[in-house]
C-alpha cells in the first residue's frame, strides 16, 4: 500500500496565512496553488496551464460580482437606505423584532424553493434590511447610539445567515443534498436525495423558531438596554452633582 502524502496540503496553510495577513486574495489563491503543485511534484508547465484555465473558466466571474455592488453603491449614494429607514417608520404596527422575524420567514422558505439569490448581505441586508431595522427602531427609541446600530446591524446580518443556511438544505438540488446522496450511494446506501431533504425540514424549523424568538425579544432587549443606560447617567450626574456642591460653598 503507497503511503498518502500530505505534503500537498501545504497550499491550504498558505490560505490561512494569507488572509490572517490580510494579502491580496488572488496573490493568495495563486500562491496557495504553485505552493500545492511543487508540493506535488507536478512539472511547472502543468501548474501554470491548471492556474490559466481556472482563470479561462472565472473571467466572468469578477464581472458578475462587481455590477451588482456598483449598482447597490449607487443607489446608496442617492439616499436609497435614508429611504429604506424613512419608509419602514411610517408603518405603525412594524417593530424591529417583527421586521427581523418576517424577513427571516421569508429568507427561509424562498431558500427551500432554490431561490437563494433573493437575499444577501451586500445587495439586501446593507442597502435594505438594516436601514429599515434601525428606522423602525428609532420610531420607539428616538435617536440611536452607535452600539445600538451595530447590534442591529449585526442581527440582521444574523437573520439572513440563518434563513438561508437553514433553508437552502430542504432544496432536493441543493449541492450539500447532492453530496450527502453520492456519499452514502458510495458506500452502498440507497437513499433518495427527496428524503434527505425531506430530513432537513425540522432542523430548519427549529432554526425557524428558535432564531423567531432572539428577533422578536429584541425590541424589549433594546428598550430595557436604554432604560438602564438612562438611569445609569441620572445617577452618575447626581453623584456629580453632590460632589461638586461642597465646593460651590
């Protein structure tokens, strides 16, 4: 039996270093990839045409990455999340909670459907989901602070995490389902890829739940973190306040 090298394996610590050193990822990727072929003992020849047709193959790819983001940067600088906020404030009976909870019902149930691509940080939690967070938390807080932006910035990030996560492994075509068929199709167990999505329903309903609850707690959570910051300042400027009397007199 021939021994399995591992020296192969040397590329994946030149990603880790690479992006722990904050690099150029695609000097990274690049590096990562001459690092495994001369680990390999592959003919330099052969290292770069494998790295040419990685390029051949994903020259689309950049394209395809960066007109959504110039399309969402524009219409950022045109007022579109100011718009996002001041829209969501004129619905009365919309919390931050019920925001959140309802995105977070739809992000699920379109991913089960395949439709992942209806969501995402850059071209809807940015532009969309967190400006109408923080909107409909100003309209029972007032005026946020920093910290209070950031944490609902990052919940709502959160929410859109854990719909799709969850929801994308009820799709049967979904590449994770297709994965775990010929894994087990392999090893001599017929299992239906429908049945394995099928297995993945109540996990996502847990999900589902589970993550339902953090959201809508999260209105009282805010509003008790400001109330306790309310009164922490009162007594902070009336201890100020005693201390400074002897020396007015």
């Amino acid at each position: 039996m021939d021994a399995v090298s591992y020296w192969p394996l040397v590329g994946v610590l030149v990603v880790a270093a690479g992006f722990a050193l904050r690099m150029n990822p695609l000097l990274v990727v690049t590096l990562a990839g001459l690092a495994t072929g001369t680990a390999a003992a592959l003919p330099f020849t052969n290292i770069l045409e494998a790295l040419g047709e990685g390029f051949v193959h994903t020259r689309t790819l950049s394209l395809i990455l960066v007109l959504p983001l110039a399309v969402v940067g524009l219409l950022e600088r045109n007022g579109l999340r100011e718009q996002a906020a001041r829209w969501i404030s004129r619905f009365k009976s919309i919390s931050t909670g019920r925001l959140l909870a309802l995105y977070l019902f739809i992000r699920e149930t379109s991913a089960a459907l395949g439709l992942t691509s209806l969501g995402g940080h850059p071209q809807m939690v940015r532009p969309l989901l967190a400006p109408m967070a923080e909107g409909a938390a100003e309209k029972s807080l007032g005026s946020l602070s920093d910290d209070e932006r950031q944490k609902l910035r990052a919940m709502s990030a959160a929410t859109d995490n854990v719909g799709l996560f969850f929801g994308e492994d009820i799709f049967v075509a979904f590449g994770a389902v297709v994965l775990m068929y010929t894994f087990l199709a392999e090893r001599g167990y017929e299992v239906e890829p429908i049945h394995i999505a099928l297995w993945g329903i109540p996990t996502a309903l847990c999900a589902l739940i589970i993550h339902g609850i953090r959201v809508l707690r999260l209105d009282r959570q805010l509003a008790k973190a400001r109330s306790a910051s309310s009164v922490s300042d009162t007594s902070t400027a009336a201890t100020t306040d005693v201390n400074i009397a002897p020396e007015g007199q």
